[in-house]
C-alpha cells in the first residue's frame, strides 16, 4: 500500500486544503495510506543564516520540528502539499519551511524525485497572486518531482468544493501523483511552470523561479507574438541545487574566512 503525506499549511481546522487533500488520496484508485501533517501545530524556527549546517554530518543547531518534516517526507511514497493564499502569496509557514532549504539540501539525495502534486486554495479569483508559482518553486527546490499544481477557489471553509469542475481537477491531480505528470498549460514556464514572467528588457522575458529565458517576437504585423524559448533552466536540476547548496555555498563560507577583516572594517562603521 502506498503512503501519502499531507501537508496541510493552513490555520483553519478542517481548511479548504486538508479536504482537499484527502479527496485527491481518495481519488487515486488503489488503496493508500494518507498521513497529515499539519504545519501550523509544529514548532518551525526562522532560519538563522549561520550556515552550521553546511559542515558534513552537522545538523541545523536549532531545536524544532524541521528534521521530523524531512523523515515524514522520506517515509513517503508521494506528497500532497497545500496551502492557503494569504496576502497574495502562500501562507507564511510555507516560507518558514522553504527557508530552512540550505539545511535540508544537505540531504536532497534521501527525497529527491520524490513525487508531489500540489494544491493552492485562495477566497478570490484573480487574487492567487504568486501562490502556486511559490509553491512549485519550494517543492522543487527540495528535490521533489512536481507531478500536477492547481489553485481552488472558495472563500468559506467547504466552499473550494463546490467550485465547477473540481471533481475533475481532484481526479487529475490523484492520477498524476503516480503517473503521469500534466500537460504544460498556457502562459506557463515550459521549465518549472511558474505562470509569472519578469520583462528585464524589450522583447525578453525571465522566469523569476527557475531563471527560464525567452525571446519575444512579434509576428503577422504584431498581430501574434512568438516566444522562442532558450535552453530549458537548470537551477531546480539535481547537479545545479547539489552545486549551489554544497558546493558554492561552502566556497563563501570559506571565502568569508578569508575576507572577515577586510569587512569588518566596512561593517564596524555601522556600529551603534
Ligand atoms: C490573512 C489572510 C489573507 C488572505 N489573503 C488572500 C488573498 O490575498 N487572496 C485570496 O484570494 N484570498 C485570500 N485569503 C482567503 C483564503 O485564501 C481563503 O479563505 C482560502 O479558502 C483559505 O484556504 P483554506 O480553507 O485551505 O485555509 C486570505 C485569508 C486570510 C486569513
């Protein structure tokens, strides 16, 4: 029997998303065993950017509940994330997770492609805001393959299900967990599926997520415009995080060794 893990970021009792959650376990047409975890009841620490957990077998020095997050997702077949918008983008203890990255991704190798499909609630349409790009850019930083990603609507507590089509949209996201991933849809970044573009110059667009490039070009007299996109982004690849989080990160730490004094000097200044 295949294990779930739920995860539930939202403060209601009985939110949107843990109902959520368990209608696309329901749906996946084999027997599983679905495990919640409910964010809001644990005791996550802000990150302190000591960096401690960058040496070999050292683990963050905070005492919380981040390690036993990790072991519940390692214990899991697939994962179910959801998370409520609030103020345009996901519930802040997503991002209290997301943060502790560095430490987690000493370990990417125990999770990675881990299968996930991810669930947004928000009370408004056309107020997601950033929510489920967020989202999908946390999970895929933490090495998860991110298999479906939907945003339900429905302000009042129960009110996400009586949204047209969410029986569709559950069953979609319950076949993906363990099949096949969904189609790329409109507007999004064919890297990481982030719906949302940065327009650094005329004519080119940045995911801001996965740092996806493409060129804009108008055709049939600016009636069309093509997107021609660059090579398909690394950062969410396995070598790329392994590189950034392992490597390149304790190369500043030992670059800061090196250059402490020098900036102390610019530092003291600000003392006081
Ligand atoms: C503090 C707070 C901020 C919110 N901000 C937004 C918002 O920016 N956009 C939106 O569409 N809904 C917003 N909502 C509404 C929730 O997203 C909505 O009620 C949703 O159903 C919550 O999902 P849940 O039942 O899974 O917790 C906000 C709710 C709260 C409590």
């Amino acid at each position: 029997m295949k294990k779930i893990l739920g995860i539930v970021a939202s403060q209601r009792k009985l939110a949107n998303g843990e109902i959520l959650i368990k209608e696309t376990a329901a749906s996946i047409g084999e027997e599983v065993k679905l495990d919640l975890l409910k964010l809001p009841e644990l005791n996550l620490r802000p990150c302190k950017a000591c960096y401690a957990c960058l040496v070999p077998d050292q683990p963050c020095p905070l005492i919380d509940d981040l390690y036993s997050v990790f072991e519940r997702i390692k214990e899991a077949d697939g994962i179910i994330l959801s998370a409520p918008c609030y103020a345009l983008g996901p519930a802040g203890i997503t991002k209290l997770l997301g943060d502790r990255i560095i430490a987690l991704a000493q370990h990417i190798d125990e999770i990675w492609g881990k299968p996930c499909v991810i669930i947004g609630t928000a009370g408004i349409k056309g107020w997601e805001g950033y929510t489920l790009s967020a989202l999908i850019a946390n999970a895929r930083f933490l090495g998860l393959e991110v298999k479906d990603a939907h945003m339900f609507i429905g302000a009042l507590p129960g009110e996400a299900l009586l949204q047209s089509e969410v029986k569709e949209r559950i069953q979609a996201l319950g076949n993906s967990l363990f099949g096949e991933p969904r189609p790329l849809e409109a507007g999004q970044c064919p890297t990481c599926w982030s719906d949302l573009w940065k327009f650094p110059r005329p004519n080119h667009a940045v995911c801001p997520f996965c740092g996806q490039e493409a060129e804009i070009r108008s055709l049939d007299n600016g009636t069309n415009l093509h997107w021609e996109f660059g090579p398909k982004a690394s950062r969410f690849n396995k070598s790329d995080l392994k590189e950034h989080f392992q490597v390149w990160l304790n190369d500043q730490v030992r670059e800061f060794g090196k250059r402490r004094k020098e900036l102390a000097v610019i530092r003291n200044r600000y003392k006081g």
